[in-house]
C-alpha cells in the first residue's frame, strides 16, 4: 500500500509542478530534497529521521553541500530536478535571492529555525580567563596576521593571561563547529588588524588562509566530529581549553566552566540575546511553489515547529531556540508560508 501511495504521490507532484510553471526536469519525485549548511544539516536530518518515523511519506533526502552551493542549487529554478529546501547558516544574500527571481524561484520562505552556540570551556576549578575573538585568533592561527606562530602560553598573547601553555581542542575542518569557529571568532578576530583588512579586498583567497588556517603544533588538537571526546579530554586536564556546540557546555556544566569573550559568559540566555559572540541564527529556505507539488513538505515544516523549542529534541544536539519575536516569525513561515521580498534581506 505504502509503494501505491507513492507512486500517487509523485504522479500528483510532477501534475502539481507543472502546474504551477516549474520544469519538472523529465522526471518526478516522492520525497522532499533539501540541500545547504554542514551546520543545520543534524538539525534538518534529526527532524527528518522523526517526520519519517511519524508518517507514511519518504524520509527526505537531506545533502550537506554548504550554505553557498546549497543556495547555487536552491535558486538555479523549480521542479522535481531542483531542491525544495535549502539549510544556511547565515542569511540568504540579496545577490543570491536576485538569482532565485531571474530562475524562477519568486516565492521563498524563509525560516529562522533557531542559534547556532559556541561555547569556549574548561574544567571546573581548571584554566579561567576572559577571550576575545582577536586573542582566541592569535593563539591558534597557524600564521596570525600573516606572520609566524611564536605563541606558547596564553601569557605570551597578553600578561594578564595565565602563565600556561596554549592547549585548545576543537572540531575538525569537516565539522559545521569548525565553520562557526571561523565565522564568529577567528575571522573577527583576524579583521581586528588593518593589513587584514586591506588583505581582504586585495586577495581574498589569501585573506582566508590566513584568518582561517589553525596551527599544526600541538597546540590546537582537532578532536574529531564527537564533541563528547573533547569534553571528556579537557575534564582530564584542568589547563586545556575545549571549543564545541552550546548544548554540551549545559549537559556538562557540574564538570565545566565556560569562559567569557568580551566579558559575556556562554549562557543559553547570552547565546539567545546574541550578547555572546559565539551565536549566529540559522535558517531554512523553502519554494513556496513546491508546497503542494512535493508530498510531505507541509508535514515536515510542521515537524520542525515541534522540535525547535526551548528543551525540545533539537535543544539536545545544541539548537538553541529562537527568542520569542523571532519564533513568532519562524512558526508563520513554517505554517502560513509566508514569503520574503528583496527588501526584507536589506533590512
């Protein structure tokens, strides 16, 4: 029964797009296809392991491509041969919603489904200081500011600093923790200097290396994609310094401490404010025209809604909830699909 109705589905689906003007692409799909963020992608696919389990519909094929080639895909037109979502970890830009309109793609919804958090911490009782994006970027960039890594203890970078040497463990480059590493902390914190800046207009590539790359010394410690063992490395020494998404600072705040940058401490509340540096929003993007085209697209917006809260199964594997104007936001998008405009993202 279950095939019957799938193959009704995508027969309806490929009516439903041409219909509405879109391209099919010669062909037709049963099964929601969303692309984009590294970053959102557990989120997207923890909702969709749930939407499959709780339905008769096809779990959804969810690809980590980045937030940029996703978005390539997303806007290049409609039809069963172009994705329905798209997963970023910034907000679309106008070039790219540009694109979307001359492709076809007039109707998008956006929707914000929550913050991203990453937390700086250390064993309870163990190294204390207060960071900033500049320090943090000092200590672990393999060539900060272009010049070679002297840096051995946190002292070196600033007196007031613990005399200890400089050990930090983090996430590896294939980790979306690792793209927020870069884009909240090491990237500021690299802009703080004017050559960099002026490197950033001449040469961006180079720009990148340099504000992107971290050390190779020992003194940053790529982990690995499990920031359970990065927990479990700075709980065994009181001198390291962990980094890894909000939700495993709270799950282990009576062995931890987190440490403050710009003097505000990692708290769910700081990260929902965005008065924490470690917090940006994260978004999912949806053609309107494929509504009713895909089945189970509605049914899986609505799955997100149920998941998203505060102390709700995404809060679990670091999520944390939008503040409440901007959840009132998200809920329209995801169940009255209501559709952004040009103006919108220049606001």
């Amino acid at each position: 029964m279950k095939m019957i109705k799938s193959l009704a589905m995508a027969a309806t689906a490929s009516l439903a797009l041409a219909a509405c003007g879109a391209d099919s692409g010669g062909g037709t799909r049963d099964s929601i296809r969303a692309v984009g963020s590294s970053t959102v992608y557990p989120f997207a696919k923890a909702v969709a392991e749930t939407f499959t389990r709780a339905t008769d519909f096809n779990s959804p094929l969810i690809e980590s491509t980045g937030t940029g080639g996703g978005m390539k895909l997303f806007c290049a037109g409609l039809g069963a041969d172009t994705p329905d979502m798209s997963n970023a970890s910034r907000r679309m830009k106008t070039s790219e919603f540009d694109t979307c309109i001359e492709n076809g793609v007039t109707d998008v919804i956006e929707i914000q489904v929550g913050l991203d958090g990453l937390a700086f911490a250390s064993a309870k009782g163990g190294i204390d200081m207060n960071l900033t994006p500049e320090i943090v970027y000092r200590a672990i960039a393999a060539n900060p500011y272009g010049e070679e890594q002297t840096a051995e203890k946190w002292s070196d970078l600033d007196p007031s600093l613990p005399d200890l040497p400089i050990l930090v463990y983090g996430p590896p480059s294939t980790s979306g923790t690792r793209d927020a590493l870069k884009e909240l902390v090491l990237i500021p914190g690299c802009e703080s200097n004017a050559s960099m800046q002026a490197l950033e207009e001449s040469d961006e590539d180079a720009f990148e290396r340099t504000c992107t790359e971290l050390r190779s010394d020992g003194a940053y410690v790529d982990q690995g994609e499990q920031d359970n063992l990065i927990v479990q490395k700075i709980q065994g020494n009181e001198n390291a310094v962990g980094v890894f998404g909000y939700s495993y600072l709270e799950e282990n705040i009576d062995a931890l401490q987190g440490l403050s940058m710009n003097g505000v401490e990692p708290t769910y509340a700081n990260i929902a404010s965005f008065d924490y540096p470690g917090a940006r929003p994260l978004y999912v993007y949806v053609k309107k025209a494929h509504l009713d085209a895909i089945p189970g697209l509605k049914e899986y917006l609505t799955q997100w809604t149920k998941m998203w809260d505060k102390g709700g199964e995404l809060s679990k594997i670091g999520l944390v909830a939008n503040p409440d104007d901007a959840m009132a936001k998200a809920v329209a998008g995801a169940t009255e699909y209501v559709t952004i405009t040009k103006a919108d993202l220049e606001g």
